[in-house]
C-alpha cells in the first residue's frame, strides 16, 4: 500500500540527499514535487494545501537553516506532516460489564461483513465475549456469509430466523447478548451500491434502538475520494465515532487513509489488509508515515515475527549467522521461518529502505508457493548434502529434481539462492556482533535478541567484541 506516494517521495528525498545545503530554489522544487505526489496518490485537495503550507512554516523556521543534512531535515518533516494527516487514533470504546453495541455502516461491498468478523476475532482474542448478527436481509445469502465466518473462525453468530426485519434482528441480538452477558454485539448491516434515502432512515432507526457505543463506517479505501465523501455524508446523516478502512493492501495511493481524517472528522481505528479473518490492523499513524516513507516499517514487523516465528528457531538460526556457519539446513528453516511469517511479499515491503523496490518485489518471482518448492528440494536431499552443498553435481542435481518433482533448474536455482544468503551471512560476520547489534538497535530491536546479545554470548563469538561499559 501507499507504493506510489513512498516512490515519489523517496525521489524527492534522493534529489535532496545530493546537495550540501538547502537553498530556497531546492526547498521550492522539493515541495512542488511532494504536492504533486501527494496529488497523483489522491489526497484531497484541501488537505495537500495543508499540508504543504505547514511544510512550508517549518521549512523557513531556522530550524532547517542550521540543519546538517537537509534531504534528513526534509524526511523527518513530511514524516510529522504525515502523521499530523493522517491523525490520531484510539482504541474501541468498549465500557465494562455492558452488552457494548458496534454498529457497522457502510456502502455494499465495502467489507462490513468481513470486517465485522475480523473486528470479532480480534476482540475474543483479547478475552471479550462477542456476538455477531447480520440485519442484512436485502442481499441474498448476507446472512449466511456471516454465520460461515462465524463458523469458520469460532465466533458466536445469532441464528437465522427466515423472513424477520432488520430491526427485530437487532432486538433479538440484543437479547441474546444480554442474556449471554456478551460484552460486544457486533451488527452488521445491509449496504446499498449507492447513498439512499430509505438506507440512511433505516441505519438511522437501528441506531437509535440499538444505542452503539461504536458507529464505524467501513469504507474501501480503493473508492479513494469516494470513499472520503461517502464518509462525509455518514458521519452527517447518521452519526460515526470511528472509521474503519478496507482493501487498503490493493490500494498504491493511499489517498484516502491520508484524507479521511481532516475531511470526515472521525479517527481512523483499524485498517483491513487481507481477505482473512486476521488481516486487521489497529490504525497507527506513526507505522504508516514510516512505511510511506520506506523508513519500512519495523514495528509492524518484529510484531509479526514475535507472534509467528519460533523464537527458539529463530534464536538458534542467528546464533548461526554469527558464527558464519550455514548450509542448506540452516537454508530450510530460515525459509520456514519466513514462511510462516506470511506473506513474503508484504513482508519485504517493511524492511527498512526498500519501498523504492516494492515494484520489483511484485514482479520478481518471490512467493510463498516458490518457498514450497525450494523447501521441497532441500528436503529431496541427503544430510550429507544439505551439509556440503558444494558436492551436489549434475547427478545429484537430477536425483533430487525427481524426488522433489521439479526441473534441474529448479534445483540449480536453489543453490544460487543458498550461496547468495551464504555470502550475505558471511557479511553478517564480518560485521561482526557489535556491527549487528547496533543494526538491530537502529532497526529497534529483534525478537530474543536481548538473551541473545548479551555480554557473554558476545564474548564467547568474539571476546574482543564486548560491550563497553558492560563488562
Ligand atoms: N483484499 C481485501 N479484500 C477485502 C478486505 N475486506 C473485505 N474484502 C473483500 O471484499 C469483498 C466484500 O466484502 P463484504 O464483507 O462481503 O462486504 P459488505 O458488502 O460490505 O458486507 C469480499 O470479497 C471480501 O473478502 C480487505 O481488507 N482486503
Ligand atoms: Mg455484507
């Protein structure tokens, strides 16, 4: 997401990073061209003028006059700007011991369904009782979408009662929520294509009945400006607490998620990057700024890693990197590794600095299914060879594309893959455990790595490498 504006800025910046000191010409130049990405990402006019015009009272504060390094100076003021736009969020305003009611509003097909499910899922996971109910009755099968979510991910849907109106839905819900002391009731609602009267009177009416603690609309942030607009005429007509923004992991421009705030005057709480029940994420502008800006976004990742990643695993694979020691054993469970972190793609596109990559990262042939197959080739292989990969030659090479069922070159792929991670980690080792740890603090830290780095352990890779003060 937001791949177009982080490229555009990220050639701003690079432009800076050539020139001593910023003069006025290069500060207008620089901020003509931060307008104009910010205006191909369709961000709303208005806000673009904002932001350009705070960007500019900074710029000709003296702050930027004495900076050292002006392309960093830059950086770090569309960084705030950003996150000034994009705004401040909060958490769901749930009160204790009460059936909390989240209404969901939105157009049809903007994701209330699934969101409601995902929003469900999250909350069971941090130990609230939550019930679920469909008040669509206009879309055929509605209804039944939701309670398969419900029982594809264990979430207690209200049952179906053929031919009954919405707004007896809604009070059977809340029936069944108190009578089951839920602490959430999660309506989801009938959407139409467009805005109409009959919709907005009907959402109104549940509203009322249902007196929500949360009204969130749930928009597609791939509608863009639509989507700011639709929002705008919720948050009028029937009233919005928070807004929760879909698809945002097909959407290049971000210019929605960087409008909505300043435009609708409601926070941005979650956003949805994923069709799976898990692919919600609480809204963080700080995260987004540094992702737009390809400063890549390494909260989101070590949280991802904490989650998924065996840290034993993933402890015993550094604990190798340092040593210089690795073969195609160390290969394969560094790729499972990253398997189960998900999607490789997405992840890559946090790594710091790698933004201006990401459509080459599309492109290039990295997927979690190329992951299977080379993993399937390691484990066509002997121990013995997945020691010394060196004596793996042609007949090796063909005994072990048959065994994993692929091509030779296929095999041969794999090897190059090994010896590049080879060569990188040797490259880790030269940096040497001091060089990788102050990596690791500028990247703010690894899951495990604080057992891992302490005194001792440096002192028995390197015992010239200690700490200074530690020791
Ligand atoms: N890629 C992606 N797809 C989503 C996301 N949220 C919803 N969808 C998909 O959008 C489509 C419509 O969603 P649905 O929940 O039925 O929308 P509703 O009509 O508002 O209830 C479904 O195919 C969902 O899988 C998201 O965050 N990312
Ligand atoms: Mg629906």
């Amino acid at each position: 997401m937001f791949n177009t504006l982080a490229q555009k800025l990220s050639a701003v910046f690079d432009k800076l990073a050539n020139r001593g000191i910023l003069t006025e010409s290069a500060v207008d130049e620089s901020l003509r061209a931060i307008k104009v990405a910010l205006l191909e990402a369709d961000v709303a006019l208005p806000v673009v003028k904002t932001f350009i015009q705070n960007m500019r009272d900074q710029v000709v504060g003296e702050k930027v006059v004495k900076a050292v390094s002006p392309s960093q100076m830059v950086v770090k003021l569309v960084h705030d700007e950003l996150v000034k736009t994009l705004g401040d969020s909060r958490a769901l305003n749930l009160a204790p011991r009460r059936q909390n009611v989240i209404l969901m509003l939105g157009l049809q097909g903007s994701g209330k369904t699934t969101t409601s499910a995902k929003l469900a899922l999250r909350l069971q996971k941090s130990g609230a009782k939550v019930l679920l109910a469909s008040l669509d009755t206009y879309r055929p099968a509605a209804q039944q979408q939701l309670a398969e979510l419900g029982a594809q991910n264990g979430l207690a849907v209200l049952p179906i009662v053929k031919g009954e109106k919405p707004l007896d839905i809604a009070r059977r819900a809340l029936d069944e929520a108190k009578l089951t002391a839920a602490d959430a009731l999660i309506l989801d609602t009938a959407g139409r294509l467009h805005i109409d009267a009959e919709m907005m009177a009907e959402l109104a009416e549940i509203k009322r009945l249902s007196d929500p603690a949360e009204s969130l609309l749930v928009a597609d942030a791939m509608m863009g400006q639509d989507a700011v607009t639709t929002a705008r005429t919720f948050a009028d007509a029937i009233g919005l607490t928070g807004i929760i923004l879909t698809r945002v992991d097909g959407d290049a421009r971000g210019g929605a998620a960087l409008s909505m705030r300043a435009q609708a005057g409601v926070p941005l709480l979650f956003l949805g990057v994923g069709e799976k029940a898990d692919a919600l994420e609480a809204f963080d502008a700080k995260r987004i700024a540094g992702r737009i800006l390809g400063m890549g976004d390494v909260v989101g990742l070590v949280e991802t890693a904490i989650e998924k990643v065996n840290q034993d695993e993933a402890r015993k694979t550094a604990e190798r990197m340092m040593s210089g020691r690795f073969d195609l054993n160390d290969l394969l469970s560094q790729m499972r590794q990253i398997n189960k972190l998900g999607d490789v793609k997405g992840l890559m596109k946090m790594i710091p600095g790698i933004a201006k990559f990401s459509d080459q990262i599309d492109k290039a042939d990295i997927s979690n299914k190329t992951l299977r197959r080379q993993e399937a080739v390691i484990l066509s292989m002997t121990p013995r060879e997945r020691r010394n990969p060196d004596i793996i030659k042609a007949s090796r090479k063909l005994r072990i594309a048959a065994g994993a069922g692929v091509s030779v070159n296929d095999v041969n792929r794999l090897l190059k893959h090994y010896e590049q991670t080879a060569a990188m980690m040797k490259q880790f080792k030269k940096m040497g455990p001091a060089g990788m740890m102050s990596l690791m603090k500028k990247m703010g830290g690894m899951p495990g790595m604080d057992s891992l780095m302490n005194n001792d352990a440096l002192a028995s890779l390197n015992p010239e490498l200690t700490l200074k003060g530690k020791k």
